[in-house]
C-alpha cells in the first residue's frame, strides 16, 4: 500500500476534483491530434491544469499530460516540496541544479515511452537555446504543434474560477479607493503607490502579475509608466491602474485624478473615455463576436475625434496569470476582427483611455464576467475623474 503524502494538495488552490476535470477536457481537446501527450511548460497552462504555482517558476519545468494515465510534473529539485504542496498530482519528477533540464525532460519521455507529442510553442520561458537543446533531446519523438489547446480551455471560467475573480475584484477597489484618496498635491508618487498596494494586500490581494502602474503629470501620458518618486504637483494628472489576485486569479481596475482644475480638453477626453466605456460594456452579451465591443467603443471615440489618441484594443480576457502580464490578451482581446463569440463565463478587463502622449493620460476600466444575459460588473467605484 502506497503511503499517503501529507502534503500533496495542501495549498492546493482547489479541490483535486477541479483539476481532475481540466486533465480531462485537456485529453478531449488533444484526442483529434492523435499524439501520445501535450507537453506544457507556460506556468499559466500548468497552473491551470494542476494548481502549481510558485515564484520560481523561471526555473524550467514541464508537464506531461498523456491521453492516458496520469500527469506528470517536471521541476527543479528546490521545487518538488512546493509542487507536492500545490497541486494533487502523484507523479512529480525532478532535474538537479548543474544538470540541463532538456536533457533531463528527455529521459522522461523516453523512460514513459512517448513516441509522439503534441508540444506547445508560445510560452515565455523557455529561450532560443533551451528550445534547441529540448528539441535535440527529444529528436526521436514526433512533435505535433499543441499551442493553443489550454489557452483554448482557459478562456472560459469555472464557478470556483469566476469566485476567486470576484474575490480578486474586491481587493483591486479597495486599494484603487486608497490611492485616490491619497491624491493631492505634495504627495510624491510612490506614496500613492505605497497606499494602494498596502490596501489590496491588508483587503487580500497576494502576488500581482504585473505592478501597479502610478503615474502623474507629463509621465502621465507615456503608456505603462510606473511610479519613480515624482512629487504631485497643482495641475497634474495622476494615472492609476493595479489588478489585484486571489489564488492567482486577477481582476484590474483603472481610475485618473486631476490636481486643481483640469483643462477643457482633458475633461472632453475624460467625457469620451467614459461613454465609450459604456458603450462597450453595453455591447457585451453571449453570442456576440469579440469585435463588437471595440467597435462600439472606437465609434465614440471616433466621433468625438480622438481616434489618434486611442489606436489599441479596448479590452482582454482576464484569468490566472503569472508576471510579466496580469492579463490573457494573448489568449483573447475584444478588437477588431477577433471572431470568437463571447460565452457565459468569460472574464474581461476593458480600459478605456485617452493620451494625449507626453502631456497626460484620462480614463477608466472595469473588469467584468459574461454571463447568461449580459454582463456582472466587478466594481462599483464611480468611474468619473476625481478632481482635487
């Protein structure tokens, strides 16, 4: 008799039940390649379909899922306590520190006997090199193209997926409402920072993806500036956007401040922002292509004149997520010409921005799930400019 390990499943994020029919729709979805296994090394695919997650994931690893029988874990030797601890997984293997770990990922093939595997290409951790090298190990292996099939999976979320999103929700305005209460003149940037942050982690929050995105004054207007100590002056705007997590799943939320009075423009691009954002939201409903959404925000955007200071998606799919991204756009983005139809649990943010690049940056987002009639919008902070 197999003695029981105290440990396997102990931080797991969800019940083995959860995971053990994910490893099912993952064999469902591989089946038409006809390939003995997926081979997974994307720490967002892994963690989705075992519950492991660590803050070592840029130390290689892989999973095996074979059509048949169960999974199996590769990790750095440091890691096999935190995988028996994540995930409900049995077979958990290890390469050694000083060792190649494509190397040690191609005995494992050859001792499980795969002759065929449907490999996926679009993950981040695994460079030029290692590739090569993965490739030469596994040269005797047919190698299929399995990019997509969990991405596929992930977009739409489970109830147990959907509630740790709305937990998430909750920590994002809680520490978005601190930081636009520590708005004012005299502040310096990393102030607010501080604020926010401290209040989604005391709400809840556990490691973010990706960091907050603070920013005032001209720096305001440069995309994705982050908080460098700059003190907030009279006339500035201040830029703010964090996504929170619960059991690494992310919601986001964005909000913009003015010091003082904002100029005429800065409130007309505001107004915009703000009716395209409506204008998407109100787009949103199942059996709608990804597309509409956009389009309907673009439109207004369009109209009112400021198409040059947009040029992006309004939206992408939110989920589990590990640095360097907080979001799933690379899985699926409301934009133009994405076909896909939106269905009763998926997750997006939709930032709606203006720039006026180098000068400042107005708007507004919310995270919000599909469901069966429309949408459930995660915040209900007002998304008008705070002006103080």
């Amino acid at each position: 008799m197999q003695e029981q390990d105290p440990l396997r499943g102990m931080d797991a994020v969800f019940p083995g039940e959860e995971f053990a029919g994910r490893i099912e729709r993952i064999r469902a979805a591989l089946a038409p390649l006809g390939t003995d296994a997926l081979l997974l090394t994307g720490p967002e695919n892994i963690f989705w379909a075992t519950g492991r997650q660590t803050a070592g994931y840029f130390a290689f690893q892989a999973l095996i899922v074979p059509a048949s029988g169960e999974p199996v874990l590769l990790v750095r030797q440091l890691e096999t306590t935190g995988a028996r601890a994540s995930t409900w997984l049995s077979d958990i293997r290890a390469w050694q520190d000083g060792e190649d770990p494509a190397a040690a990922l191609g005995r494992l093939v050859a001792e499980l006997g795969l002759k065929s595997l449907a490999v996926e290409r679009n993950g981040w951790f695994v460079s030029l090199s290692l590739g090569a090298r993965i490739a030469a190990a596994l040269k005797e292996v047919r190698i299929h193209d399995g990019s997509g099939i969990v991405e596929d999976l992930r977009a739409v979320k489970s109830p147990a997926e959907l509630a740790a999103i709305r937990r998430a929700a909750t920590y994002a305005q809680t520490g978005m409402a601190a930081a636009l209460e520590m708005c004012r003149a005299g502040v310096n940037e990393n102030d607010v920072t501080a604020a926010m942050t401290a209040a989604a982690i005391v709400a809840g929050s556990e490691a973010m993806a990706m960091e907050p995105l603070v920013s005032s004054g001209p720096r305001s207007g440069v995309p994705h500036a982050t908080w460098r100590r700059r003190r907030i002056e009279h006339g500035d705007a201040v830029f703010l956007e964090l996504a929170a997590s619960h059991d690494r799943y992310h919601a986001a939320l964005m909000r913009s401040v003015w010091i003082g009075e904002p100029p005429a423009e800065a409130t007309r691009m505001m107004d915009t922002t703000l009716r395209a954002l409506e204008a998407a939201l109100a787009a949103m409903r199942p059996g709608i292509p990804c597309a509409r959404p956009h389009e309907a925000a673009q439109a207004v955007i369009d109209a009112a004149g400021y198409s040059s200071a947009f040029r992006k998606r309004i939206g992408y799919s939110m989920g589990a997520a590990f640095a360097p991204d907080w979001g799933e756009g690379a899985i699926l983005s409301l934009f133009s010409h994405v076909t896909r139809l939106l269905e009763p649990g998926m997750v997006f943010h939709l930032p709606a921005t203006l720039r006026s690049y180098g000068n400042f940056t107005v708007g507004a987002s919310e995270t919000v799930i599909v469901t069966h009639t429309g949408i459930e919008v995660l915040s209900d902070l007002p998304r008008t400019m705070t002006v103080r």
